[in-house]
C-alpha cells in the first residue's frame, strides 16, 4: 500500500529518500561528526496511523 493522498488535515506526503529525526530528550546521533547511513529493515503501520519503523547502520551515506 502507498500512501498518496492522506485523510486527514494539515499532512504532507513526503516520498523518496528522507533524512529526518524529530523530538527531545537526548541525542540519538552526535551533534556533531561523521554522518552514518540507515536502511530500513522492517515497518508496521497501525490501525490508528501510527508507524514504527526499524533501521541499522548503513555505513557511509550517499549523496545526491
């Protein structure tokens, strides 16, 4: 299933590759430093919406 067109107000759908973190509390990658790549390994989205999502360690990124 790929989510196009979403049904609820004020969302974005975002596709390709994304980087992105959101949140507070402690750092989960260093402030700064080397950059790590992550593949997605698993994903289960909820009844409710909610995804949860596993990623590892890529090694190094690719950029564009």
């Amino acid at each position: 299933m790929k989510l196009t067109e979403p049904g609820w107000q004020n969302t974005i759908v975002i596709s390709g590759d994304v980087a992105a973190a959101a949140g507070e509390g402690r750092r989960f990658f260093p402030e700064h430093g080397p950059d790590y790549a992550v593949e997605l390994i698993s994903h289960r989205v909820f009844a409710t919406g909610v995804v949860a999502q596993t990623y590892r360690v890529g090694g190094r990124p690719q950029y564009a």
